[in-house]
C-alpha cells in the first residue's frame, strides 16, 4: 500500500532510465519551454522599460519646446 502511494507520487520522467533516448529529449524540451518563458517575462520587462523612457522624452521634449532659455529670446528645444 505505502509503496503504491510513493509510486504515484513519482512523476513518470524520473522512473525513466536516465541514458533513454525519451528521457533525454523529454528534458531538453522542459528546460527549453522553462528558459522560453522567462526569455518572454524579461522581453515584455524590457518592453515596459523602454516604453517608459520614450514616454518620459516626449513628455521633456514637450516640456522644454514649451519653456523659454533664462534670456527670453530662445526656445529650449533639446536634442532628439
């Protein structure tokens, strides 16, 4: 009976012979799917990142088209 539990407790994957060619590929799949996902989560960070920035240049390049240099007789416009 306990030794029934333990075996469902298992996953199928570790009863395998380790130098099985199923085994194997079963694996690198996994890992490929786990390094997949977070290559996706750190794409969209970097996404959300860059987004930010370009908002934040726009909202100074609007800012400073809008401002006067300390003379008064030049717009500040900065550089693109």
């Amino acid at each position: 009976m306990l030794l029934q539990i333990k075996d469902t407790l298992i996953p199928f994957w570790d009863k395998l012979p380790k130098d099985s060619q199923f085994f194997k590929h079963y694996m690198q799949n996994i890992n490929y799917a786990k390094l997949k996902n977070v290559a996706e989560g750190k794409a969209e960070e970097e996404a959300m990142h860059f987004k930010d920035a370009v908002d934040k240049m726009t909202r100074d390049h609007e800012s400073a088209e809008k401002s006067y240099s300390p003379m008064g007789n030049r717009k500040r416009v900065p550089y693109v």
